[in-house]
C-alpha cells in the first residue's frame, strides 16, 4: 500500500532524505522512530504530496505521488505533527467540513461523525469548540477527522507528541482500534516504546537514512539476546582492549578508569569465553554481570554513532 524507490530530498546541498525505501504491507502499521531532524516530517511530507521529492518514487495505494497527487490524496488520511484548527468552530462542525471537502454525502458524513465521535471518546464534546479541547483530545479529534472520507491509508507524524501519560493510553487505545479497522497505518514517533505497542514492523531512522528495519517480534526477541556486560576489575587499559576487541561477540564497549561496560552479543558460555580472556590478558575481575537490555536501550545502542559503524558492516543486531 505504501512503497518508496530511493526517495530523497535536498534542499541546495543538504540531503534531508537520503535514498529511503519502504514497503509496508496492506493492512499493517509501519513505525518509523528516529531523533529529532532524522528526516521523518519529511519523508510523510513528500509522501502525501506537500513536498516534491528531488529524486526517487513513492506510491500510495498505486499511485504515485508526483504524477498522480488526487489519487493519492484521495487514498490518505493525514494527522501532521502541527495542525492548525479554527477557532470559532465546533467539532461536529469541523468533522463535516472535512468531509465535505471531500464530498462526502451529507448523510454518510453524520452517521460517520457519530460513530468516530463515540470511539474516540469524544461524544460529549460534540458541540465544544475545537480549539477548547486539551491537546490529548485534539489528537484523537483529528484521528477522527482522518477517518471521514473513509481512506484506506492512515499517515500520522507524531501523534503521542507532547501528550499528558494518560492521554497517551488513550490515543494508543485509538490506533489499535485502527489496527482492527484494517488500516494501512505509517507513523512517526521519537518514543520506541509508543510504536513497539501498536505497529507491525520499525524503521529507524538517522540523519536522513533507514538503519534498519525489523519486525516488532524480532525486535523484541533481540532484547533479550543482547546484552550489557558491567565488567569491574583492575589493570591496564590495553589489557581490556585486548580481550574485548578479540571477541567478536563485542558489538560495542565503554571503558572507565576500573570498570567497562559492554554491549553483547553472545551466549552465556561465550561470556565465559570473555571473562577467561580477560584474566588471560592481565586484568583482576572482582566483578562480572549483566542486565537486559530494553527496547529503548537498544534502539539508543543503534543510533550511537560510534557504534552504527560496526552494526551496519556486521548486519547485526536487528533484520526483517
């Protein structure tokens, strides 16, 4: 439903989207997380035609979005990081103007409101202005509002972005309840967390680039093979380098003035193999343990500059 070819974007010499592919599958929800600047307001800019891609193609739901821009807009429902509502409306009122615009008939509109009204949580404030609404409630009037023309395609740019813990459940409660629609859903977030509940396989972005994909089950499952190895003992600096860098079960490595932590990806036995190698090379170990490494942790591991290096030329850690 959602497939891009090498798309990029450049605004004079800075590559803001750098050859990115996608392929999300019908029916799916796609999670794209990444930090601030990493390109993904863009990437959904040009995918929903607001942006004209310098090079590349994108289709949505077949068509593809510099030659076919109606087809497209007709195919989405699109929930920007920063929207803009009016002031003197209510949210029945900007839920039929919606559909309006695309000509919805009138009768399908009301009945659309007030199933999405209800299901969003929204019902009471039917007749409430918009721009009276908390920020939590304004997010999932916009879901709403997405919903009117019925798209098959969702594409939502931040939608937990500046959310209160409780209004984060709930807008969470909405895209599962999407999920169960049958949409095809693309979203962006900075929170792994947020998208590891809802969406079917991650992207991760930096700089303008997709690191790696995975499914949200592998991902889950790598959290728990990859490990952080708190290593305290005395000795000399090249003594510890020596035995991490010939294992090559060592993804990464902080090393303090008595003590070293260790992104790892090997079994107990192999860790083992890591402490028997470090007494070899001349280092006292008083103590040797490890913790898990959470999803969080791992995508933070992942995005360390230092450390991508090595991931990408191990195709390591995380695959489709």
């Amino acid at each position: 439903m959602i497939s891009t070819q090498n798309l990029c974007k450049k605004y004079g010499k800075n590559i803001v989207v750098n050859g990115l592919n996608l392929n999300v599958r019908q029916g799916t929800v796609y999670g794209i997380v990444g930090e601030n600047g990493a390109g993904k307001t863009t990437a959904l800019s040009m995918l929903v035609t607001l942006t004209t891609p310098s090079s590349g193609k994108a289709y949505i739901n077949g068509f593809e979005v510099t030659h076919e821009p109606v087809g497209v807009r007709r195919s989405i429902g699109y929930m920007p990081d920063a929207f803009g509502v009016f002031d003197d409306i209510r949210c029945e009122e900007y839920l039929l103007f919606y559909a309006d615009c695309y000509k919805v008939p009138r009768d399908v509109a009301r009945r659309r409101c007030d199933e999405y009204l209800e299901w969003v949580g929204l019902t009471e404030k039917r007749d409430a202005y918009v721009n009276t609404l908390s920020r939590g409630m304004q997010q999932r009037l916009e879901v709403a509002r997405c919903l009117m023309h019925d798209p098959p395609v969702l594409l939502l740019d931040e939608p937990a972005s500046g959310l209160d813990p409780r209004s984060r459940i709930e807008l969470r409660s909405v895209l599962q309840r999407l999920k169960e629609m049958g949409k095809t859903i693309l979203m962006t977030s900075h929170i792994l967390t947020e998208l590891v509940e809802v969406a079917d396989e991650i992207g991760i972005m930096r700089a303008g680039e997709m690191m790696a994909v995975a499914s949200v089950n592998v991902l889950k499952n790598h959290t728990t093979a990859y490990r952080t190895l708190h290593i305290v003992g005395t000795g000399p600096r090249a003594s510890f380098e020596a035995a991490l860098r010939g294992d090559a079960h060592v993804l990464n490595y902080h090393l303090q003035k008595d003590y070293v932590e260790v992104f790892y990806g090997g079994t107990v036995d192999q860790q083992a193999c890591l402490l028997d190698s470090l007494i070899r090379h001349g280092v006292s170990v008083r103590q040797f343990f490890e913790h898990e490494t959470n999803v969080e942790e791992l995508f933070l591991r992942l995005t360390d500059t230092s450390m991508a290096e090595d991931w990408l030329k191990q195709k390591a850690v995380v695959t489709s």
